[in-house]
C-alpha cells in the first residue's frame, strides 16, 4: 500500500531551516493497523501530510498503491485521494450550517454521485455508526463523540482502503474517545488500513504496529500484539 525511500522535507522558519522528515523509510501493506507517536514537532503531521497526497516531500521517492506520487498534478493527487484515502481529524472539520447527513454526503456530491446512491451509502453508514437519529441535527446540535462519528462515516462514505486519523480522540472524552478507536479498530479488522496519529500511549498499543518519530525520523519501529 505505501512505499517511502528516503523521503524528506524541510521548510523554512525564519533564518532556520527545519526538516520535518528526514531521510525515512516506511512501508505499510494492506490492512495493517499502524500508530505513529512522538513528541510535537517530531514530525508526525508532516509525515500523514505526506502519506495522504497533502503534502509532496522534497526528496526521496513515494509510492501509493504501487504508484510512484513524484511529479503527480495537483487533477491526479486530488484523484488518489478520492479513491484511496480517508482522512479523519482531531477538530472533526464538519461544515456547521449541514446537517450530519449531509456532511456525510458531502464527498459524494463532490465527486458528482447521483442522489440516490448517496442517500443509500450515507443512510447505511449512520445505522452501523449509530447516527440514525442523529442525521437531521446540526454539529453544534451533536455530542464530540456523535461529531468524530459523522467525521468517520464522512471519511468512510467513498469506501478508501486507507484512513489516516490524527489525534481523532483528542477533542473527546475518554469514554467517547475508547469508543471511536473501538469503531477504526472495526473498520481495520474489515482490511481497511489504518494510521493513526496519537499521543494517547493506550491507545497506541493497541496498533499492530507502532513507530515512535523524533526529529523527522523514526526512532523505533516494533510489531506488537493486538490488544483489542
């Protein structure tokens, strides 16, 4: 699913050039369930930044689904992420004046999905999420834990292969935040590769698979035993 070879990138801060990754190595196959940790400006947003066609590294070379990103328009990446990727955030990024369906239903509308396939895949996504009688109330109107839900049934809507959560417990409460790893965790067991970017070290053990990231590179790479 991702191959990286010495991938950098660095960005300018004042007189000071900063590498917000330097150097690394990464592959992750599919249905691989993946934490990534390390202390802020470690690298680790710049990196998902990466891995979701948000950003381009500087050097090195990067390949999604066996294709190589270097050198990619802006039309292309665009298209990779659509097919290819979720994303999910710490501040859920719902748009406040749509309802929750219509949040969910937004990517769709987007790639031009006729309404009735949307209303079908949105419809069948907040029953299994448990949004259904939530879908008609606005975000201000909904719970942290409803708000990462539509977020996740949002992200989930175009079916991707890969979801790349960062610190999406970070705004919840612990009983709200257990249960959207608990539901990612589902998703995962069902071969949807996961990352997930967390500073929550229960939750990071519970990945298959967890780097520690200082200073743009990856500091320790372990398989571990799945908790959950």
């Amino acid at each position: 699913m991702i191959l990286m070879h010495q991938v950098s990138r660095c960005f300018q801060l004042g007189q000071e050039r900063v590498r917000g990754v330097d150097h690394l190595d990464l592959d992750v196959a599919d249905g691989e369930y993946l934490a990534i940790t390390g202390a802020s400006g470690s690298g680790k947003s710049t990196l998902l930044n990466i891995l979701g066609l948000l950003d381009a590294p500087d050097s090195g070379e990067f390949w999604l689904d066996e294709e190589p990103t270097a050198g990619l328009s802006e039309a292309r990446r665009a298209a990779l992420r659509s097919r290819l990727i979720g994303f999910v955030f710490q501040s859920f990024h719902l748009i406040p004046r749509l309802t929750a369906l219509e949040n969910i239903e937004l990517p769709m509308l987007l790639a031009g999905i006729e309404p009735g396939e949307r209303r079908r895949r949105s419809l069948q996504l907040a029953e299994r999420l448990g949004l259904a009688e939530r879908l008609r109330h606005h975000p201000a109107e909904l719970s942290g834990g409803q708000r990462q839900r539509v977020a996740i049934a949002r992200a989930m809507v175009m079916r991707p292969r890969l979801l790349l959560a960062d610190e999406p417990t970070g705004n919840l409460d612990s009983q709200s935040g257990a249960e959207v790893v608990e539901l990612l965790e589902e998703l995962n067991a069902e071969g949807l590769t996961l990352i997930l970017v967390t500073h929550d070290a229960q939750h990071a053990a519970r990945a298959h698979r967890q780097i520690q990231m200082r200073d743009g590179c990856i500091l320790c790479d372990r398989r571990q035993g799945a908790l959950h």
